[in-house]
C-alpha cells in the first residue's frame, strides 16, 4: 500500500444537527486520513453516519466541529462558493441513483463539470469522449440518460466523475440500484480505475462490496471502529 | 479559459441547449412576455394609426395648417357704439392683402370668404342653399380640384363676374343631366353661368364609414365681389373670413402674433376681428392620441406584470423539478452564482426570444385590428423600441426571485430533495 501524503485529513470532525434540546449528534469526533491510491470503503448502517460523513468529505456539506485537510487545504469552515470549486475540481462524485440530467444528452452530462471549470468547448467535446470510451459506452454519446440501462448510466456517472481529474471519486452506494451482475462490473470499473491510481471511497452498508476495498472504515454511531480488514 | 467574452457565449450556448433540453417550460415562460410585447407594441400600433388618421383628418378638414380671421361684435349689447366702433369697417379684403404683405417667407396662400344664404334656381332645382363668395385661394387651399372646366380668373374676381364654380354634389343637383359648364342658373335672381365643376371630395374615418365631406361637395362658388355687390354685401365689402394657409405647422404661432398686431392697428385697435387660438389648437393636436397612449401602455404593462407573474409561476413550480438538477450541478462543480448565472441567462435569452416572437404577434394583431376598423396601419419605431424595453425590464426583474431561491439551495438538501 502506497502511503504518500494524505488525500483526506479528518480530525476530531463532529456534525450536529439541529439545536438545543432536539440536537442530534450524526458524527461525534470522527479521525481518518487516506492516502492517495487508496481504495477505501466506508460501511456501516443506516444511521451510523456514514452518509453525513460522505457529505463532509465530499464538501458538500461543513463539519459543525474538527478539521478537515483534502488535498492538503483545509476546507472546513469554507464559503459555498468555495465548496463548489473544491467540488469540481478535486472530487468526483458518482451516486446510487446516478443522479444525471434527465434532459441532457450522455456527452453533455459527462461535460457538465468541464464547463463549471471553464474548458473550452473542443477540448470539453474532445475529453468527454475520451472517458466514454474509457468507460465503454461511446456509441450512446447523443442519447439521453433514459435510453440507457441501470449499469450503463453508472458508467455515464463515472465518467462525469472523471471528467476533471478529480484527486478523489467518491461513490455513494454505486451498485445499490443494480443488479448484481451489472453492479459487479461496475464495481470491476473502480478496481481498475484504483490500479490505475486513483483515489476512490465507496459508501455502502454491503460488507461484500467493502471486501472488495483495500481497506474498510467502519463507521459506527457517528464514530470510527477500529476495526480494520485486511489490505 | 478564456475571457469574459468567451464564458459569456459559453453560458449564452449553454442556456440554448437547456431551453432545447426542456421545451415545455421554456415556451410557457415564453408565453408571458410573448403576449405582453404584443400588447404593447399592437396597442401602441393602433393608437397610432388611429390617432395618425384623426391628424389626417385634422389636417385635411382645414385645421392644422390655416389661420382663420373672423369678423367679431366690437360692440356689446345693450351699450351705443363708440365713434370709433361705428367708424371701423369690419373685415375687408384690405386685410388679407395686408396680412400678406407681412411677407413672410411661407404664406403657401390666402383665401379671402363671403358667404350668403339665397335663393338659386336652375331649371331642374330650386333650392334656398349657401353660397360661398371667394377671393384669393380659397379653392386651392381648401383643396379642392377642378373636374370640368375652369375656376375663376383674376379678372372674374375683379369685375365680379357673374360666374360660378359648382361641388359635385351641387352639379349633381342642379343639373342632374350632367353638362353643368356652360349652363346658367339665378343665384339670388342674378343670372351666372357655371364655368366649372369641381372633383368629389371624400374622406372617409374607416372604410364604410360615411363621407365626412359630404358638405364640401355642396359649395356653389361664386366671386367674392360678386356676392358683395350684387347679392348680400355692402359697400365696404366687408368678409366673413380671411384665411392663412402656412407650409410649417409651427410657424403659426409666430405668424398669427405679428398678424395680430398689424390687424389691430389696421383697425384702429378695435378688437372687431378674432384669431384663432393656434395654441389652443396646437395643444389639442398633441394631446390627441395621449389618452390612448395611456390606456395601451397600461394595459400592455399589465399584460407584461400578469405574463410575469405566469413566468414566476412556471418557474417556481418547475423548480421543483429543477431542485434536483440543481443539486445535481452543485455536486459537480456549480457554485450559487453559477446556478443564479444560468437561470438568469436562460430567462433572459426566453425574453428575448419570447420578445421578438411576440413584436411579430404584435404586428399581426395591429393588422389585424386596423383592418378589421377600416384604418391604414401606422407602425412607430419608438413603438417596438418601447414594447422590447418593456420586455426585457420585466423579464429582468421577474427572473430574478427563482434564480436566486435556486442559487442559495444547499447542494446536499437539493440532491436528497424527493
């Protein structure tokens, strides 16, 4: 296991919701750093806080307490704006129900994020393509998401994660919504885009899925378990 | 990236395929402004056209462009005229000819108008009507054309020839087999020969409509010397009206000024003659059509408000929709800014494009409308210019509230929105 500098520097993270007597503490001091290259599952239940700690990683959201490195930046305590930046150029986000534009096209759901960054049309046309093939689904480029199958829009999602060179994908139940042949390729999709060096964590609840992770983080009432499988 | 410019293409390009991408939405939000701008622009249309057939009429009836001078009572009931009052002569052909020597660069004419109501008898009509004693360019400037042979000479009006020049319709009735020129009638039991018939004249407000020169038709023209001395005059030959044709509308007022003040010396300052009131008439003018300027810009503006208000609508129900397509582009990369940026660009380019449909339905309806009253159509630059303003400040404004409830959505909230 490559142990360079750390992608995700978590430490002492808490998340509260709500106020006063209806607080709920989702994340009650969570520490965890990854390393570049890694393939790490979070797993736990619902209500482990494993989604809230997503959130977080992915700066989709800010911690209430503790700090956050990604990238060597810290990002806890930013402004949306800023968040938003972060988001598009150093995550990679793919989701259990995909979650593409319905009414765009493939190639301009996999362009999306290339045109928040400010890439230039032919080179956004150009790259796009590129991870669709990488992918395999180059020849559904014109269609729209509807037109494609569960697996198949997966891909999509994951080219679009892609689409910037993130420092990180991060995968929020990625086969919940397939079947198990489907989900397994996709899943054979992050292992080889692990090999290749990217940085991927899988959100699930299937400790199936998880083994097939270098290393599994178990969250457990908004903690850390130290209980780790081995790489 | 590039500049400014290019991003703003990009964005521009980027909203086209978005409205491409959601057709239904788009045009309801179209709709709006489409129907607003064609109100305005058809409502201004036809107060124009309206308002440009009233100045038509104005004009052409004998309004805008004459100074007329009418003899007035000096003196009042009820007390004895003073030496003075009794001495002043009236109204005379003196002072047309004075009031021409003021000399100004544009007097276009000056008609000089006796008239009388007698007896005229041909052997076909005998008729008590008005006869109308004319001098100067009475029938040029009122307008009048000749059909059939000649209007009176110089000479005629200087030894009051016992001539006449007939309207159609007077031809018409005195001589109902036609061949009035050459034929003599008794106009007040002096013989005169008819020496001309003059063109039918017609205006009429909207086709179908009734010809509002029907009068002028009437005229039996004779010498203005002629009427004076042998039929309704006296010595003195006084008129009951001296008329000022100017080229430039708004020379008048300067114009009957000095006129004023030459005819008051002229008649021994004796208040005996009246003026027009050319900046009463002026203000008139202007003022017509304001009325319906008023009304069609507010109810182009309503329009506007209740296809905004449809626009908020829209887009607030399809940002239901449209939550988890924010989130969505939140998650890869859209900051709040660049979703108000977007939302705002593309109801801007709706605007626009719902605009320029709606100046075509605008131009239709004005067609439409104007066709439909029997009015020539008369379309103002200034009208598209304001209907498109009008557009593109509501479109602004009634964007802005959903692109800014779109652009302060959590992304996490937006994507977990069911």
């Amino acid at each position: 296991m490559k142990t360079t500098e750390p992608i995700v520097a978590i430490d002492g993270l808490t998340k509260v919701y709500g106020g006063n007597g209806t607080a709920v503490h989702a994340l009650r001091g969570i520490d965890l750093s990854i390393s570049a290259g890694e393939f790490v599952a979070l797993i736990g239940p619902s209500g482990s806080g494993k989604s809230t700690l997503m959130a977080i990683i992915g700066c989709l959201d800010s911690p209430t307490a503790g700090t956050y490195a990604l990238d060597g930046q810290r990002v806890d305590g930013l402004s949306g704006s800023a968040l938003a930046k972060i988001r598009n150029e150093k995550i990679g986000f793919v989701f259990q129900n995909y979650n593409l534009l319905p009414k765009a096209s493939v190639l301009r759901n996999v362009e999306l994020p290339m045109l928040y960054a400010g890439v230039g049309g032919r080179e956004r046309r150009e790259r796009a393509m590129e991870l669709l093939a990488k992918v395999g689904i180059a020849d559904k480029a014109r269609q729209l998401p509807a037109a494609l199958s569960g697996g198949q829009k997966q891909r999509v999602a994951v080219a679009r994660a892609l689409a910037n060179r993130p420092k990180m994908l991060l995968a929020d139940e990625p086969t919940g919504a397939l079947d198990s042949k489907t989900g397994h390729e996709v899943l054979a999709l992050f292992q080889e885009l692990h090999r290749n060096g990217n940085t991927v964590v899988l959100v699930t609840h299937d400790p199936s899925i998880a083994a097939l992770a270098g290393r599994r983080v178990e969250i457990h009432d908004g903690l850390v378990r130290p209980a780790e499988a081995a790489a | 990236m590039s500049a400014g410019t290019g991003a703003l293409r990009e964005r521009l390009r980027s909203a086209w395929v978005e409205m491409r991408e959601n057709p239904g939405r788009s045009s309801l939000q179209a709709l709006g402004v489409m129907l607003g701008v064609a109100s305005v622009l058809g409502g201004f249309s036809i107060a124009d056209s309206q308002r440009r057939q009233a100045d038509k009429l104005f004009v052409r009836i004998g309004g805008l462009d004459k100074l007329n001078v009418q003899p007035a009572a000096a003196v009042r009931d009820g007390t004895t005229p003073s030496a003075m009052e009794t001495a002043n002569l009236g109204l005379r052909g003196a002072d047309a000819e004075s009031g021409q020597s003021l000399d100004r660069p544009g007097i276009d004419g000056v008609s000089q108008q006796k008239t009388a109501r007698v007896r005229v008898r041909s052997p076909y009509a005998d008729q008590e009507r008005q006869i109308t004693g004319i001098a100067g360019d009475y029938l040029a400037i009122n307008g009048y054309s000749v059909e059939e042979g000649r209007i009176f000479s110089a000479h005629d009006l200087d030894v009051a020839a016992p001539v006449a020049v007939l309207g159609k319709e007077a031809a018409s009735v005195f001589f109902p087999t036609g061949e009035a020129v050459g034929r003599t009638m008794r106009v007040a039991d002096t013989p005169v020969t008819v020496i001309g018939v003059l063109q039918e004249k017609v205006f009429r407000f909207r086709e179908g409509q009734g010809n509002q020169f029907a009068w002028r038709n009437r005229v039996i023209a004779l010498p203005a010397s002629l009427v004076s001395r042998r039929m309704q005059g006296d010595s003195y030959q006084r008129l009951d009206r001296v008329t000022f044709r100017l080229p430039e509308v708004n020379a008048l007022a300067g114009f009957a000024k000095q006129l004023d003040v030459l005819l008051t010396a002229n008649h021994r300052l004796q208040r005996d003659f009246r003026l027009d009131d050319v900046a009463a008439r002026m203000k008139k003018m202007r003022s017509q059509g304001d009325i319906y300027n008023m009304i069609f810009m507010l109810s182009g503006v309503l329009a506007l408000l209740g296809g905004g208000m449809v626009n908020v609508n829209i887009q607030m129900a399809t940002l239901k929709e449209r939550v988890r397509e924010v989130g969505v582009k939140m998650a890869i990369g859209a900051g709040g800014r660049e979703i108000f940026k977007e939302f705002m660009t593309e109801a801007l380019l709706l605007t626009a494009a719902g605009g320029g449909v709606g100046l075509a339905i605008g131009i239709g309806f004005s067609k439409i409308i104007t066709a439909s009253i029997g009015i020539p159509l008369h379309m103002e630059a200034t009208s598209f210019a304001w209907a498109y303003a009008l557009a593109a400040v509501f479109g602004f404004f009634f964007a802005l509230y959903p692109a800014i409830k779109a652009s302060r959505l959590s992304p996490m909230e937006a994507l977990r929105y069911e």
